[in-house]
C-alpha cells in the first residue's frame, strides 16, 4: 500500500528574513562573509534594525524545510516536523509551511511559549550568501517533535545536518533514524554546512552511524568529514559512509554514486544572482525524483537544474508554478 507521505523531515523551523547588503554592511558590523553564524537574541535584533525590513522578504524556512517545501512543489507528499513558539512569527511560519503543502507537527493551540527561530540572510551582489541566525525554540528541538505515525507512513526519512549543534538534536536525529530503519524506511541526511562538520563532526559521525541510505552534501562538507584533500578522494571515502549520496560541485554541477558507479551531471549554466537555497532545493528535487519513479541520474539533472533556476533569482525557493515548469 502507498505511504502517506514521499518524504518526513526534520530541522530547525526559522522565518527567514532575506535582505540584499554590500561588504561594507560587513564591515560596519563585523559580520563573517559567506558563512553561517550562531547569533543570541540582542545581536540579531540590532542587525535587523540596521536593515529596511520593510523591503526584506519573509518566509518560514530552515534548511530542510526549504527541502520539503521544494518537493512539495514539484508533487511531493510531505511532512515537516520542527518547532516553533506561540509567537506572531511562529504563527506566520505555521500559515506559511501549510500554504506550501507540506504536513506538519505543529498546531496553533500546543506551540510553547517563548521565541520563534529567525535567520538573517544577506545577499551581495557577487550572489554570496551570509546568514546570522537566532535559533529560538528550534534549538530546543528533541524527540517530542517526532509524529511517529508520520514517520512510520513515509518513504524517506530527511534529516537536516543543522541539528547536531545541540545534545538533544543530535538525540532526536539518532532515534528517529533508528526508527526509520526499523520501519524499513530510508533515511537521507544532508551535511548543511561545512561547520557541521567541521565544528560537529563527531556528532555528525554518530548520526551517519554505521552507514545511510542517501546522504547530500558539497565538495568540500565530503573533503572535512572524510578527511581528505580533494573531491576524488572525498568520494572514494564517503562510498563507506553512506549506500547513495550526491555530491554538489556548484558551477561543475554534481556527483552521484548510486550504490554501483558514479554518476556525472552535468550543470546548467546560469547567471548566479544569490545562492541561497541551492543545496536545500537540490536535495528537495532529487528526494521527489526518487520518490516518483525517475532514475539517480533523472532525478539528479532535475535537481541541477531547480538548484540552477533557483541561484538565478532572489530567495532560497521556487515558486509552484517555476517548479513545475521544469518537470
């Protein structure tokens, strides 16, 4: 019998707060280019007043989510499960996760009390993306977040790499991995973001544990977490690590191993204006391709291409009908 869902995820639940600043914004507030940055609440707040939020657009995000959201737009069934606060953001990103189609955990009347996650996301014109986050409740995030009869009614479990910055995440990611694989449910996990595993790297590894099914992550998120120095060596490596995974390789598109033999796709050239959101959206693509019929190589060269459509625009995300344009 068919699951409910293609694809159940899990991560951090931030309103994405996308804005458009030059280097000299960096410097004036010593802010670290191109990475992401853990923030507390009294230094986001002073960023966001040093920016037109009114020309700033807002959306419910977080890495995965951004995944799942993508999938859905191009005809996936989907399940989120995150965490935000009984706040008027945690309201807006509760209305907004819906509105894209994807299920969900949370309900107006059991949200805690507290702050809801945001993530600043600067973009500059060279297309680089910077982003000073404030977790809020997301960092909270545990095992009570888990719908286990979702889970149970999914193909894939999506586990997003962002949550092994606490104790608790890395213990809700374990359980629901070991769950998955008791139901007989793939897990996929994506790395996102080189200080996951540069700076996490041994929860990181308890995570992976003794292999996954699909794993995402760049060229050089493979380079850190195995410990080599180039992508060919990177990719020998990770063949222990996990039994699929893709390796992105930005303007050199990307590199499949499909559990056999590597697979090239090719990229599709673009003209980057910001690359927020690429690797979100490569994995939300590849997750429904593989969920609805298409090949490794099929669903990889869709997700070229979505990741290309998507660095080409402002925002980390395709609207439904751009989406479903490239199918």
């Amino acid at each position: 019998m068919a699951k409910k869902y293609n694809v159940y995820g899990m991560g951090n639940a931030l309103v994405d707060i996308v804005t458009e600043v030059d280097d000299a914004f960096f410097a004036a507030n010593e802010i670290e280019k191109g990475v992401m940055t853990l923030v507390d609440e009294a230094r986001q707040s002073a960023l966001v007043s040093a920016i037109d939020l009114d020309a700033a657009d807002k959306q419910c995000g977080g890495s995965a989510a951004n995944s799942i959201i993508g999938a859905a737009q191009f005809g996936a069934r989907t399940f989120y499960s995150c965490k935000v606060a009984n706040d008027e953001l945690g309201h807006f990103y509760l209305t907004d996760l819906k509105a894209n189609g994807a299920d969900t955990n949370l309900t107006i009347d059991t949200l805690p009390e507290g702050i809801t996650g945001k993530c600043l996301v600067m973009t500059t014109p060279d297309a680089e993306r910077t982003m000073n986050t404030f977790l809020g409740v997301t960092a909270t995030y545990s095992t009570e977040q888990i719908d286990e009869a979702a889970l149970a009614d999914s193909e894939y479990l999506y586990i997003e790499g962002y949550l092994v910055t606490s104790s608790n995440g890395v213990e809700a990611m374990k359980i629901a991995r070991d769950k998955a694989a008791a139901l007989g449910i793939k897990t996929a996990l994506t790395f996102s973001d080189p200080a996951m595993v540069k700076y996490f790297g041994d929860a990181m590894k308890e995570v992976v544990g003794d292999g996954i099914d699909l794993l995402f992550c760049n060229e050089e998120e493979a380079m850190i977490y195995t410990g080599t120095d180039s992508v060919p060596a990177a990719v020998e490596a990770m063949k222990s690590v996990a039994k699929q995974f893709a390796v992105t390789l930005g303007p050199d598109g990307a590199l499949i191993w499909d559990g056999e033999s590597e697979i090239k796709i090719d990229p599709v050239p673009t003209e980057a204006v910001d690359t927020n959101g690429a690797g979100d959206l490569f994995a939300g693509a590849f997750l429904y391709g593989v969920t609805h019929g298409l090949s490794l190589s099929d669903a990889g060269a869709l997700a070229s291409r979505a990741s290309s459509a998507v660095v080409s625009k402002f925002g980390p995300r395709l609207s439904k009908a751009q989406a479903q344009a490239l199918l």
